[in-house]
C-alpha cells in the first residue's frame, strides 16, 4: 500500500487554505504537490524534514555531508 501526502507551500495559499477560500487552477499546480511513498517510514521521515524546515526561506543542502 502506498502512503502519499499533499502539501500546500506558500503563506498566502496556506492562508486561504485555511480559510476556505477556493484555489484557482494556477495556484492548485503551482503551490499544492503530492507525494507518495512505498512505506510509512519513507512518509514519517519525510514529514520530518519537512517540519525541520518550517519557518526557513531558504537552504542548501550540502553535499557529502556526514549524518
């Protein structure tokens, strides 16, 4: 079973998302993306990095990096 998530970026949109107010079809390509994953746990860390970045404008991601 896939696991997917949809994603709403940008204040604006995110503001009247959460307001009720309807996106036109340009926003609904432009700001809302789907994702899917083969496992909860592929979905878990996903969210995860996306939460870290909450409140950021901006990152690099550099490469070679050690975790």
């Amino acid at each position: 079973m896939k696991h997917s998530i949809k994603i709403i970026f940008g204040k604006e949109q995110v503001n009247k998302f959460l307001s009720d107010v309807p996106f036109s079809e340009d926003e609904k390509t432009i700001n809302e993306k789907e994702y899917q994953f083969e496992t909860q746990s592929e979905l878990d860390a996903f969210l995860k990095g996306v939460n870290e970045t909450v409140g950021w404008l901006e990152c690099y991601i550099v490469e070679g990096a050690a975790v």
